[in-house]
C-alpha cells in the first residue's frame, strides 16, 4: 500500500498508493524531546514500522510535496473517472434493504429524496468504526433486546453491534518555552505566518508540511513488560482545544495514551433511523489497568521534563502544575485533562464466537451479501495510530472480496 520515498527495504515497499516520508527539518522541540529520551536510555528507532516498535525517533508522515497523503488522494480520486464507480457527496444512507436473510440494497436519502439503490452480488460498509455500527443497528442488526426498545424490526440478533468499542485516550503535559521556532510564534506574528506560508507553498517543506506529532516514543509501564504499552507524541504547539485554537505564546505539548486499553465501551442508537447522534459510551479508564499504565507514563513524562536539553527549553510548566504529586493527584489530573485520540475501533469486530458481529472474510454473521470493512472489525486495537492498520484491513479485505467474486 506504500510509497517509502526513501525507498524499498525489508520492512518499506515502493510503488504504492500512499506516499510515507520523513520530516526534513524537526522543530527544535522535537530534537530536544528526541535527544532527552536518548539520555534516559531509550533506543533510537529510525523506522517505528520496521523491526521494531520500542524506543524513540521521529514521526513518519503521509505527505507528499508538502501535502497530506490521505485515502481519498491515493485511492479514491485516480479512480472517479472509472465506469464502476460513482462518488455520492451529501447523501444519507438510511438503512439495508434485505430479502430474507440477503442484503440487496440500501435505501438513501438525497437532496430530500429517498432513493433505493439494488445490489447485484453484494454489499460493503464501509462507515468506520461510528457509522457502521449505526447503519447496522438502524437496518435491524443488533441485539435484540436493545432494537426492540426502538421499535426497530429484528433483521439479525447480533448482540457484538456497537460493542467492544476501544479507542486510545490520551492526557498531555503543556509548556511555555523559549524556543523561536513553534507553531504558536507562527500564529502570533503576521511575518512568520507569511514566511511559513512561502515555504510551504514554493517547496512543501516547514510546519505547515509536518502533521501534529513530530517525534514519538514508546515505552514500558515496567521492566516485566514484553512490549511498550505506552506511546508519547510530541507536538510542536499548545492549546486548550480546537475551537479555541493555539495559546497565544511559545508554546509545546506532548502527549502520552495506554497503546492496548483493557476498557470498553459502546455505541448505541438514540432514535429508530439512526438519525439523531448516537450514544458513544467510550468509557475511558473504566479497567484499572489502563489507569496503572497512564500513572506509569506520567512519571515517565516527568523524567523527561526534567532531563536536558528538553529541560532548558520549558521556561513554565503550565500543565500539570508541581502541586500534582502523588499518584491520586496524578490520576484525578489524567481523567479531568484526558480525551480522545481519535482512534476509534472494534464495534463490529471479527471473530468466530457468538460475540462476534463478521468472521475473516470479514461477512456479517446471519446475513448474506453483506460485508464490513473498516476500522471496527479490528477484535483488538493496534498498539500505534490505527490510520496503516486500517489501511491493512482495507488491502486484505478487497483481495478477500475479488477472490470471492471470481469463484
């Protein structure tokens, strides 16, 4: 699926739909962050997708030329112009249309119309880890128990739909520095914002070439660990969240979330349709594992602010204060600050139980002519961002689907 611009080796492939480089110049922050894990003694790792995943390095990204190598770029949109396909924009899909226990069509809803649109061998969700479970449980798929308190006609008793839903929670540590080179600065002052933006567009390099983490590490909660099970962002900017944008002084953030998480949680529908926002029951920190492992990364954190050069660039520790000290404190800290990731997974999961929503093929249970493939399939999440692993499900999956329909 990959394009290494630094080309093809045991564990990197060429020639691929998605573009995966390095970043050329890592700000100042992520050097430092780099360079004091090193002196805690951890490896460095140039290629966390190659033999190993442990250690610390710089992030890889999925950009070309300065932009953002997405899906849409590398699959879909050298595609549109074929015969067998036709992209939808602001169209609703409503429910599965089924004969008996065989799926031949959804019902949509587009410009205030409902349409009904057949399918000759097949059909595919593809809705993502959200969507797909609602589409399923608005079209009768699920527990029973559960549709029928929505008046929803039982199409297939399915009691795994929009269960088991994982997703990695993270909390962060946010500094002012003295470093001139973070993305706030860029924000503040209409110079730098200029120079950014030339740079980006006359050589698709600097900031505005990097995604949000720069540099990573993973590491052990404990020394009795087989693999990390805690994962380290560092980014280049602070804020308090989206809708309030970057604060507005030099500032840096990094991130740390449990990579495995024992907590489940679940997605459930608020109306018969599916048209209202589901329910999303993410239940983060809800196994006391989980917070173990984020007590663990905290204290790791706090080594690492501690330890040169990164040290010498924090001029203010803005969160978590140094009146946080103990384990209780630490632990009330991580679940007021934590959020999501955006890594949601595992609500239509495969597997061969009862539990279990499709098998490997990846087919719904109970049902014919209907597939899920996405990132709700995964029976567990992946210890990294899930964005490859998907990917993965995606390529193995249509090799599953055309072998099946060539027999």
């Amino acid at each position: 699926m990959e394009h290494c611009v630094d080309g093809a080796n045991e564990w990197r492939g060429t020639g691929g739909p998605m573009t995966v480089s390095n970043i050329r110049r890592p700000s100042t922050t992520a050097k430092a962050f780099v360079e004091a894990c090193e002196r805690l003694q951890y490896q460095r790792n140039p290629d966390f997708n190659g033999e190993r995943i442990d250690g610390v390095g710089f992030a890889p990204l999925n950009v070309h030329n300065g932009w953002r190598r997405s899906t849409a770029v590398g699959y879909l949109k050298p595609n549109l112009s074929r015969k067998n396909l036709e992209l939808m924009t602001k169209t609703r899909v409503r429910r599965i249309l089924f004969d008996g226990n065989r799926a031949i069509g959804v019902e949509i809803e587009r410009d205030g119309q409902i349409q009904r649109i057949g399918a000759r061998r097949e059909l595919i969700v593809s809705g993502g880890a959200i969507n797909s479970p609602v589409l399923l449980l608005a079209s009768g798929i699920g527990p029973t128990a559960e549709l029928a308190k929505l008046g929803i006609e039982v199409q297939c008793d399915l009691p795994g739909v929009g269960k088991n839903l994982q997703d990695h929670y993270q909390s962060n540590f946010t500094f002012k520095t003295n470093a001139t080179d973070t993305l706030n600065e860029a924000v503040m002052s209409p110079t730098k914002s200029v120079k950014l933006a030339l740079e980006w567009l006359l050589r698709g390099s600097g900031q505005l070439s990097v995604g949000a983490t720069e540099a990573t590490l993973f590491a052990k909660s404990s020394a009795s660990e087989p693999v990390p099970d805690i994962q380290y962002q560092c980014l280049n900017f602070s804020t308090d969240g989206f809708k309030t944008g970057l604060h507005r002084w030099p500032g840096f953030t990094f991130i740390f979330s449990v990579c495995r998480p024992k907590s489940r949680g679940e997605i459930t529908l608020r109306d018969a349709e599916g048209r209202t926002p589901p329910r999303i029951r993410a239940n983060y920190m809800t196994d006391p594992d989980d917070m173990r492992v984020m007590l663990a990364g905290f204290r790791i954190a706090r080594q690492i602010v501690a330890t040169e050069p990164f040290r010498s660039l924090v001029i203010e520790q803005i969160r978590p204060g140094p009146d946080i000290t103990s384990d209780e404190q630490a632990a009330e800290y991580i679940r007021n600050i934590g959020s999501t990731v955006y890594h949601p997974c595992g609500t239509c999961r495969m597997g061969e139980d009862d539990g279990a929503v499709v098998d490997s093929q990846p087919r719904v249970r109970g049902i014919d002519g209907l597939r899920v493939v996405d990132a709700s399939v995964m029976p567990a999440m992946p210890s990294p961002n899930i964005h490859p692993a998907t990917i993965m499900v995606a390529e193995k999956s249509s090799d599953i689907i055309a072998r099946s329909l060539a027999s």
